[in-house]
C-alpha cells in the first residue's frame, strides 16, 4: 500500500483516514520539527512499512570550527550517573487513593506511570460520565480532571460533582489538568471550583 508519506508534514494530517479515524493525527509537531531543520539547511527523511513501522532518518550539515576540545565530557557522564544512582523515590502513599479523568488514553497511561512509585491506588475514568459514576461509590482523596474532554468537559463534570448530595467525595479537591498556562489561568480554574490547576506545557508547572 503506498501512503502520501508527505503529509506527515503537514499540520494536523491524518494517513488512511478510514482506518485511523479514531486517532487524533499528525499535530503541529512533525511540521515544526521539519520548518526547524530546514532553518539550518537539514531535512528529514522518513521509510515506512504499513503496519510495522517507520524509520525517521534527521541530517544536520555541520562544519568543525575549532579543533580545541571543549570538555570531558566522559568524567561529566561519570558524574551524572553517580548522582542519579544515588537518587530513589522516598514519597509512598499506598493508602492513598486517587481518580484521574482524562479521554486521552496516554494521557491516562502516563498519570498511572508517573505516580506509580508512589503506590498510591490510581483509578482511571475516561469520560465525565465515568467520572460521576465513581465518586457516587467510592471515596478519593483527590481527583484530577482533564478540562477538554468531548459530551461533558472538565468544568461541566465538576459542577454536576458539586450537585450531588451525600456521596463520599462532597469535600474532595478536583485538580484541573490543562494545557492552559496563559496568565490568569489559575484564577479562572479557582473561580470554577477546582482547588488548583496543573498545565500539561512543559514550560510552565503551576
């Protein structure tokens, strides 16, 4: 089966749309990654086998301007791997338990990774729907809640929570997971009734 490969370029492009309707697409990364490389004359080159896989080949041209050496890098690497031996997970809470909604299943994937030293108990819900079903039963300590989900989004589950009467999880705090770090952000989650918020931007960690 040939495949338009050259749309993995695009924004937001999706191959064999029929099969993989299901999935979000390409995004914005392949093409940022792509204008990126062409800024400092590389390219990328992609072989892929339906199926089984794909292989992404980056060049970068690149020219020796100085022969001197600018580093042990070796004794730096020796020295990193010692620190980060010496480093374990010290923060266990396994009577703790906690619900994750998100309709992202990554997403879900890596929250239960993440945490999972922790041993805490990690329920996952992948719908607001899911998520009124199981505070109704079970009590949690906390509940962390995607904003941007399909039917019932984040605030929308949240305030059907706060409706609810005489069910375990009254006075549980609901922390929003968003990828909204603009300035102001917070306040707004707060207004909503979350007692916090966490961005899933890697430059900002609130």
């Amino acid at each position: 089966m040939i495949l338009p490969l050259g749309k993995l370029f695009d924004s937001f492009q999706r191959l064999d749309e029929e099969k993989n309707r299901h999935i979000e697409g390409t995004g914005l990364g392949m093409n940022i990654t792509m204008s990126l490389l062409k800024l400092m004359d590389g390219d990328m080159k992609v072989e892929s086998e339906y199926g089984k896989g794909s292989d992404f080949t980056v060049t970068i041209p690149q020219r020796i301007v100085c022969n001197e050496p600018t580093g042990d890098f070796e004794a730096v690497r020796h020295r990193r791997e010692r620190s980060l031996s010496g480093k374990r997970q010290t923060f266990e809470a396994p009577e703790a338990s906690v619900l994750v909604v998100d309709d992202n299943s990554m997403n879900l994937t890596v929250f239960q990774s993440l945490l999972k030293r922790t041993k805490m108990k990690i329920t996952a819900a992948d719908s607001g729907k899911r998520c009124l079903e199981l505070v109704k039963s079970e009590r949690y300590h906390m509940i962390f809640m995607d904003h941007m989900m399909p039917e019932m989004d984040g605030i929308e589950t949240l305030h059907e929570i706060q409706k609810l009467a005489d069910i375990p999880n009254r006075d549980t705090p609901v922390i929003a997971l968003t990828a909204n770090a603009l300035s102001g952000a917070r306040e707004g989650y707060l207004k909503e009734g979350f007692a916090d918020f966490l961005t899933n931007r890697s430059t900002v960690i609130c």
